[in-house]
C-alpha cells in the first residue's frame, strides 16, 4: 500500500513536466505579441518594448525560456506576471477562495445528489422519482449562466437575501450562492448515476442473501446497497473536483469572485505565460491527487480491490 | 432671557453646524454646506484592478488611472469641462511657446511630509524619460528637449537636457520645438510628481504610493489586488479637487453586467459603464440616478494605405464612399439607444476649437445615392479587386464591438454592393499586433479616448506621419506641417485653428472613416449625490457626497 502511494507519486513527475511544457508551448503559440497586451491603445515606443521584452525573456526562444520557467520553479521561484507581481502572491491569493467554493460545491452536489439519488433508486417510478428525474433534466439542459444570471438576479437583486456579489473576504455565507449555482450540475448528474446504480444493485445476489439473513432494511440499504453503489460516483466527484476547481470561470464571473478560473482567463487573454502555466500545474496536482484519493476510496469501499 | 420657538431652533441649527463642521474635517469652503450632503460617507464606486504598479508614468490604462488622479495632483488638474486649472502650479510661463518656467505653489507637501519642490517633477520626469526604466507612458515627454536622447533604446542617459531645476519653488523645461499646447498636457497621470523615497524601491512604491493629491492609501496595503482600493481623504491637501466624503473605496469588478446588479441592489454607489445588455433598461431601473454625459473619446474604422485597393486617388474615393454609406444617426438610436453621437470630424465636442461644420464634414453624411457615384468613379480609374473583399477587424475579448461592426458592415454592402464582413480578432494583443507589424488584412475599428483635452491630442499621436498609433500608415507632409504649425502657434485659440485647418485634409483623405462620439452611461444608488462625469468619462469622484 505504501509503495503503491510512493509508485503514484513519482508518476507526478512525469505528468509534471509534459503538463507544464505543453501548455507553455500552447501559450507561447497563441497569436499576437504579449508586449501589445501590456502597452495597450496607445502602443509603446520600440525602446520601451524591446525593454519588456528583456524583462519577460520574451526575446529568448521557446526552449530557453521554458527551461528559465523550470529553473525558477525548481528554486522556488515563479517569477513575476505581466503586472510585476510574484505569481506565487497571486496563487496563495486565489486558491484559498477557489478551493472553498470547490469544496463547498462539492459538498453540496455530494449530500443532496446521493440522498436524493438513494430515495429516487429505492422508489423507482414513483411521483419522487419521476419529479427529480425531470429536475434533473432541467438543470442539466440550461447553461449554467442562464441559471447564475436567474439565481442572482431573484436571490441577490429581489429578494435581497445576500449580496449579488462575493466581497474580498469570501465569506461563507457570501459564498453559498455560487457554490449552490457551480455545484447544479454536478448534482443531477451525481443524483443520476447514484439512482440509476442502486436499481442495479438492489437486485444483485449479496443483497437477496443480506435481507434472508434477517438483517434490517436499514442496514441492507446502507450498509450493502449504498456502499457498493458509490464506486462509480466517487469517479465521477474525483474527476468533478479538478474540473470544479479550473471550470468555476463562469460562475466566477457572474458572482465577481477573485479565484482561479477568472485570474487563468485573463492571463491567458494577456498571453502571460510563466502565469497561465503556474496556475494549470497546481490545478493538475490537484486533478492528480483527487485521482489517487478516488483510488484509494475503491479500496475501501469495495474489499475485493486491493493494492500492492 | 426667555427661550422663543425661533430661539431654540436657532442653537438646535448651532450646534448642528458646530458638530459638523467639527468632525467635517477642514471642509471650510462654502459649496459642500448648501447641499446638505453627507460628507463623512465612504463612497463605493466600480474600478478595474491597475494592470501595472501605481507609478504615473508606468500607467496607461483607465483602471490605474483612476486611482493616480486623486491620489496624485500635478501642475495643473482638469475642471468637468475640461478646462486646465492651476494645482500645484503658481505659474506657467512662456514667451516663444518653447521655453516655459514653472512656478510651485509654496507649502504643497506628499502624505510623507515631504516637501513638493521642483525636483520632484524633474526627477519624475526624467525617470519616465529614461529606456532603460522601460515606462509605458514615456513618449509623452517626447516633446521636451533631451529626450531622444535619453529614450533611444539602450540608451543610459538618466535626464533630459531640456529640464533645469532654478530653485526648490522654481524649474525651466525646454522643448524641442515650439508647442503652444504643451501647458495643456500637463493633467495628464504620467506628469504628476514623484517624492523621493519613490526612486529608491519603486516596486514597493507602486503597491503604496505615495501622492499630494486628494486622496491617499488608507493604509498599507489598501490595494487588495483583484477586489478592492481604499482611498481616504487626505486632510493636508488644498485645492479644486477637495474631497466632499469620507473616503473612495474602489471595488474590482470582472466584468460591468455583474457591477450593475449590485448597483440597483445599493450595494454599490457609482457605477461609471452601464454594461451593453442593460443599455435599453438602465433608464427605467434607475430613473433620476441615471446619468448620459459626452466625454472626449470617439470611435473610429481605420483603414491601412497598404492595402492595394484602398490607396491613391480610386482609394480616396472608395473611402469617401464608404463613409458616405454609413447611416450613423441611425445605428446610434438603434443599436446604441443614442447613447453615442453621430461624428461630424475627427475629435470631440467637449473640447475647446471643436467645430462640427469644417469643410469636408460632410463626407461624414449619410448620403447613399453620393456614395454609390464616388464608387463609380474610383472603379473608372481602377477596378476593385474583388479578390481582396474588405473586413473590418475588432477585438471580440473586451467591449461589444460585434454588434455595431455588423451593422456597419450592413450598411455598406446594402449601399454599395459589395463583398465586406466583420473579422473578429480573439483578443485585443493579436488585434495589436497586426497593426503594429503591418500585418492588418483590413480595417481596424479603434477607439480613442483623451489624455488630455486639446484637439492635437486626437490628431498627432493617430494621423502623423509614422506617429505611434498611425494605424492606417497615413502619411501627408502638408498635414504634418499644419500639425506643427499648430502646435507652434501663439495662443491655443489661433492653434486650434490650425488643427481644424489640418483636420479638412483628413476629413477630404480619411485615412480613418470617424463613426461616432463616446457617451458615459452610468448611474447611482439611492445613497449617494452629487453624481457628475468629467470630460473624459470619468465620475468626479471628489464631488461626492452621501444622503
């Protein structure tokens, strides 16, 4: 188990390294000139630009200046973004507010999609069933704008309930409506999986053996159904954490949170490379380790999977 | 002696105005009493995270702008109209329009305490100059004698020779050459000074500046980068630009749509662009709050000389022919809900010598039978290659161009007939880029907004021969001269002349077809007063109060 833990690991170099020279290669190959992005309307002299250039290493070829990023990486060393910030403030910045809407969201989708899936699953075809099926279907065919937009304007313009926007702080509270908004989705689809994996398992043999041994219906479902029945759901929630961590741009947007995804759109519309790599690769050791953890959760779930 | 009914309410009004006036600070000018406004208010107001450190001379966009011009004050400071006024300036002084000597008010200090003098200019200027400080706004003291010298790249000079401090109250600048408008620009962010401590860690100094203006830092640290700026009064400061509330915090919005639900939620105060989806209702949702307000900018379709058939006399024509065909009035009331004015040349009409009846304004006219006549002509004397159909080239990452560029496009190929469409660029840099490497395979819409309010200001830097943002590569030695001979001129007044002399040539040539004035569309929530843009689109922020 521990070799298994250190295997996987070392295996994030690897992915370290292609991640991080393949999306530098994906920046640097964006059309325009970065220098244009930080001159603006009115344009700089040649002086001035040749000098940014310089700053940046924008000057040098694509390998020397990816090999200048992964030298500053290796020595703790991020560099600084177009506006001559550390990168390194800026993600000790945004990753805490991005990580507790994730977490939060990810919470959310969890509780209510599995609860709801479970008494969905147990009930097939009943007035419950059908009506969160057609819920479901709902949230997953409107854009998750339309519905940000909607919750905001009825929940934060009308209602006055919280504010429409997230303050600095990033309060809890602040917080709950866009995570309600990004974590939507994620919900149907967790309900959807969770029921559709329940009615396969209430009729499976352990169960049939578990109820004539006189065990409670509590304890069957629960202990028998429900635990068997998550293994395809925490997939699913490991993979939705990365993508709920870097996706969040729209919801983001719409609540004027200062995260992640809104900091990697608008380096990347900047062209600021050392940047958009920086925050892609804490983002894929984030998706790496969500992964290992899933892993890790089969085992326990399921006895019969076992790792060495 | 008996209290009367008067009596009392006379002390009650007493010791009112005691207590205000005791905790308004030094608000002792007479125009903030009237109003009865609240002046202890802190005001929230909509802002744009700076794109570079807060040093004048490394800032060129709205976001920092913003912050510099209250914290900061220069010689002189721009009133709503944009008419110059002195601020830190005693006197302005010159005799050729070449040699200027420059008097300081005496006593100004920054928040450190220190002393403004002459050398806080200088040194701020010379610092802006310098290549090797690589400052984003350096050419704007292009004008001054010493600084090719000082900016050629690689360069290691560190002052320009044109500058000479006479004492601490006193500098002379020499230009390079005559310029009777120079006074005028020196409002503009990248003038302002600079104390000392600035030059000995500008990096830091950029996080927490330190300015004489209006408002200063309300700590260190004030600056949360991405959320918000928060700006106090700054009690030592005397001048035009008093502050009439508590304070300015500055938050950091994303994106406008987001900022106006908090607007008509009251959960911000002044928001200074109403965002394009709530143009049509914005009246309606905030009724007396709203605001429409003519600011110096415009918007305009450069089109480059080096493509084949847009130069010489067959070009000339096709250009006037385009402009011609294009129905401003009615894509303003349509598209814009008239919140953009019609161009009648190539400026603004905020600014002082705007004249809306120059000779050759009505190239500017929707006249379609006259257009479709000059496109005639220009096919007599050479065939359109109709291999190169044209385009019109926007930025699609900021601003709703699409919109207004497609029904430009409209407008020509229904008048005209011919091949054009809009080209829309992923993002503004790769829009740039093309422009400044010649690359551009048609127009390009561009949006101008003043520095500082003077005619040349929307002339020189665009249509100049090999001037920085000469997008179309327009080059007319007649145009230049009059430019110059402008600039040279004794008195503003007979130079804005000039300007409008050298405007008729490119309202005849059009290098670029000018569409459309810029309005400011914004509004206020329910707790504030006293809501007024300036000439160049930007609230007054000092000006308001709470209720």
């Amino acid at each position: 188990m521990t070799w298994y833990i250190v295997r996987r690991f070392l295996q994030m170099i690897p992915v370290f390294l292609g991640a991080t020279l393949l999306v530098y290669f994906l920046v640097f190959s964006l059309p325009g000139d970065a220098t244009a992005a930080i001159c603006g309307d009115r344009g700089c002299t040649p002086a001035v630009v040749a000098g940014l250039r310089e700053q940046y290493n924008l000057d040098e070829p694509f390998f020397v200046q990816y090999l200048l990023y992964l030298k500053g990486v290796l020595t703790f060393d991020l560099g600084t973004n177009f506006s001559g910030r550390p990168i390194a403030t800026i993600i000790a910045e945004v990753f805490p507010t991005t990580a507790k809407l994730a977490l939060m969201a990810l919470v959310l989708e969890a509780v209510f999609g599995i609860v709801f899936g479970l008494v969905a699953g147990l009930r097939k075809g009943k007035l419950f069933d059908s009506s969160v099926l057609v819920l479901s279907l709902v949230v997953i065919a409107v854009p998750i704008f339309v519905l940000g937009f909607l919750m905001q304007f009825l929940i934060g313009v009308k209602l006055q309930w919280t504010n429409p926007t997230v303050s600095g702080d990033a309060t809890f509270t602040e917080l709950l409506l866009p995570a309600v908004v990004l974590g939507l989705v994620s919900f149907a689809y967790v309900l959807r999986l969770t029921r559709t994996s329940i009615i396969e398992n209430v009729n499976a043999d352990y169960v049939r053996t578990a109820t004539a041994k006189g065990l409670s219906r509590k304890r069957v479902v629960v202990v028998h159904v429900l635990r068997n029945s998550l293994i395809p759901v925490v997939t699913f929630l490991g993979a939705d954490l990365g993508a709920l961590m870097g996706g969040a741009i729209v919801t983001e947007g719409i609540f004027n949170v200062n995260g992640v995804g809104n900091t990697l759109y608008r380096a990347v519309l900047n062209g600021d490379g050392p940047m958009v790599v920086s925050i892609v690769t804490f983002l894929i050791l984030i998706f790496v380790l969500a992964n290992l953890l899933v892993d890790l959760l089969y085992a326990w779930l399921d006895p019969r999977i076992r790792y060495a | 002696m008996r209290y009367t009914r008067s009596s009392t309410m006379l002390s009650v009004a007493a010791i009112a105005v005691l207590a205000l006036s005791a905790c308004g600070s030094d608000t002792d000018s007479s125009s903030d009493g009237g109003g009865g406004g609240d002046t202890e208010a802190v005001i929230v107001v909509d802002g744009s995270e700076p794109q570079n450190p807060l040093i004048p001379t490394s800032t060129n966009e709205v976001g920092g702008g913003a912050i510099l011009d209250l914290v900061f004050a220069g010689l002189v400071s721009y009133d709503a109209d944009g008419k110059s006024q002195n601020e830190v300036a005693e006197s302005i002084e010159t005799e050729d329009a070449q040699n200027y000597t420059i008097t300081l008010k005496e006593g100004k200090t920054f928040t450190n305490g220190d002393p403004v003098t002459a050398s806080s200019f200088v040194d701020a200027w010379n610092y802006g100059a310098a290549a090797k400080n690589a400052q984003l706004s350096s050419y704007f003291f292009e004008s001054i004698e010493g600084y090719d010298e000082a900016s050629a790249e690689g360069s290691t000079v560190e002052t320009m020779s044109g500058l000479e401090v006479v004492d601490d109250q006193t500098f002379t600048v020499k230009l390079a050459q005559p310029e009777s408008d120079w006074p005028l620009r020196l409002g503009y962010s990248a003038f302002y000074p600079l104390p000392a401590v600035a030059f000995e860690d500008t990096a830091a100094f950029g996080e927490n500046p330190i300015g004489n203006g209006p408002y200063m830092f309300a700590s260190d640290g004030a600056w949360q980068h991405n959320q918000q700026i928060e700006l106090v009064p700054n009690d030592e400061y005397e001048g035009p630009q008093e502050a009439q509330n508590g304070g300015i915090t500055f938050k950091i919005y994303q994106n406008d749509t987001t900022a106006y639900q908090d607007l008509v939620s009251d959960n911000l105060d002044v928001l200074k662009t109403i965002p394009t989806s709530d143009i049509k209702n914005f009246k309606n949702d905030l009724g007396e709050r709203s605001i429409e307000s003519p600011y110096a900018g415009n918007q305009t379709i450069a089109i480059p000389y080096y493509l084949p058939n847009w130069d010489g006399e067959a070009g000339k024509l096709r250009r006037q022919a385009l402009s011609m065909a294009i129905n401003r009035d009615e894509i303003t009331e349509v598209i814009f809900s008239n919140g953009r004015e019609p161009a009648k040349e190539f400026t603004a009409p905020v600014l002082d010598g705007f004249n809306p009846d120059l000779p050759g304004s009505e190239n500017l006219e929707f006249n379609p039978d006259e257009a479709k006549k000059l496109w005639e002509q220009a096919e007599e004397l050479e065939p359109y290659d109709e291999s190169e159909p044209l385009t019109i080239g926007y930025n699609a990452d900021k601003g709703d161009h699409k919109t207004w560029v497609e029904a430009v496009v409209n407008n020509i190929k229904n008048n005209l007939d011919i091949e054009i469409s809009g080209k829309p660029y992923a993002t503004f840099k790769e829009a740039r880029t093309d422009a400044t490497d010649e690359k551009l395979t048609g127009a390009l819409r561009s949006g101008w907004q003043a520095d500082y309010p003077s005619l040349y200001n929307f002339l020189g830097p665009i249509y100049a021969t090999g001037a920085g943002s000469n997008d179309a590569r327009y080059s007319n030695p007649d145009f230049d001269e009059k430019l110059t001979e402008g600039l040279a001129a004794d008195s503003v007044e007979e130079g804005n002349e000039m300007m409008n002399e050298a405007q008729e040539m490119i309202l005849e040539d059009l290098p670029a077809i000018p569409l459309w004035y810029q309005v400011a569309q914004g509004g206020w929530s329910n707790n504030v007063d006293g809501v007024e843009f300036g000439w160049n689109g930007v609230p007054l922020y000092y000006a308001i109060t709470g209720k």
